[in-house]
C-alpha cells in the first residue's frame, strides 16, 4: 500500500466530504441569495427544456442506481432473490439508458451554455467549472458501463468500492479495502476520485440547487389571486344609475 493509495482511498473522500458539509452549512448560513440555481428560462427556452427535463430525470436514476450499488450491501440483494446476472442486467440496460440521458440532456445544456449570448453573459467562472466537471464524471462512469460492464468485465464493484464506500461512511477504512480499491480498473478508479473532487467544488456552485427541492409546495395551500380592478357596471345599467 503506498502514500498514492492512502491519499487517494482515505485521505482524500474525507476531505472532499467535509469540505461538502462544511461547505453547504457555511453558504447556506451566508449566502442564501446566491443558493439555488439562477433562472435562466427567460433568457433561451427551447434547449433549456429539453436539455434540462431529459438530463434531471436521467440524474434522478443514475443515483439511485449508485445508492442500490454502493450504500446497499450484495447479501440484500441476494437474500431477496435478485442475483448477479438479474442485477447486471438491470445495471446494463436501465442503468445504460439513464446514462445515455445524462450524457445527452447534459450536451444539451453545455451547448446552450456556451453558444447562447445571453445565456454566456449570465454565466459565471463556477457555473461553466461544475458543468465540465459534471460531465466528466458522467462521462468516465458511462464509458466504465458502457466500455467495461456490457462488454463482458468481471469487476463487480459491489464487492470492492461498495465495501470500501460503507468503511468510509462509518470512518472504519481497512486496509484490505484500500488495496481492493488500489486494485480496481482505472475507470473506476478514476470515476470515484474525480466524483470526490466533484463533491468538494459542489458548495461553491449552482449545484446547492439539488438540496433546495420545494417540498413544501405539496403540503402548502393553494394561493388564491384576486383581481385589484374595478367592476365596471355595463353602460346601459351606469346611464340609467346617472339619469
């Protein structure tokens, strides 16, 4: 096990993880005008709704293919009869289309960032910095799916970066985890650091905009709107009140 391996698989998810905490609770506390996404529809409508509807759906069930991956232990799956080759596929072809999602809605929302004049005015340094990374580990987890997982790969991350993952969340790093993670595929290798790198940037970014959901909308009552106009009476009814 060497120093790379020991910054990599534990030095650098707790780092990158408190930044992400400490992060959030800090801007959140000192900069809540800045904290969810700014509204960008009246500016370009057409690529922003299809690029956004298409890319936050398929975000939507990328994460939770990765909690059922990573957070969820292989012995679950197992005891409620969902075996390897089930899950596979499920993780292939499910898990492929939500990438392809991502990957798409995603260029759709890079290309309008970068070719709409009003949109490129409105933009700031950190909104083009989370986008490229964004899509960079997309990209790299989408490649590991589609250029290692479908075309035969045995590593089954379910038994490396899961278990290493949970030893992390409960601050319990073994050593035989930082050696299955030092032994992992480049891609994923590559994939889990730049998403911990990912974390660390996600405060200072529009991407608090995930933590800001509305839920309150569904339990709120409805707003009721009135008009401030004045009833005109009809002219017939207002010349008879005047005579």
């Amino acid at each position: 096990m060497t120093n790379l391996d020991i910054f990599l698989w534990v030095i650098l998810p707790y780092v990158s993880l408190t930044i992400f905490i400490l992060g959030h609770i800090i801007r959140y506390n000192y900069d809540q005008f800045g904290w969810t996404a700014k509204s960008s529809q009246f500016l370009e409508q057409k690529r922003l709704r299809f690029g956004s509807t298409v890319f936050h759906w398929g975000i939507i069930f990328v994460f939770l293919g990765h909690v059922a991956g990573v957070l969820i232990p292989k012995q679950w799956f197992d005891a409620i009869g969902i075996h390897d080759d089930m899950y596979h596929f499920g993780a292939i072809w499910f898990g492929g289309i939500a990438g392809i999602a991502v990957v798409v809605g995603g260029f759709f929302l890079f290309l309008r960032r970068v070719s709409v004049k009003r949109v490129i005015k409105n933009s700031s340094v950190s909104d083009y910095v989370a986008l490229i990374m964004l899509g960079i580990v997309v990209l790299v987890g989408f490649t590991n799916t589609a250029g290692y997982t479908a075309t035969g790969g045995d590593f089954d991350y379910r038994v490396t970066i899961g278990p290493w993952m949970r030893e992390i969340l409960t601050f319990q790093p073994s050593e035989a985890m930082i050696l299955a993670m030092a032994g992992a595929p480049i891609g994923f290798q590559l994939h889990v650091s730049l998403a911990f790198v990912l974390f660390a940037i996600w405060p200072f970014t529009r991407l608090v905009h995930v933590f800001s959901l509305p839920l309150k909308y569904l339990r709120r009552n409805y707003v009721v709107y009135r008009s401030n106009k004045p009833v005109i009476k009809n002219k017939d009814t207002h010349k008879k009140e005047i005579n």
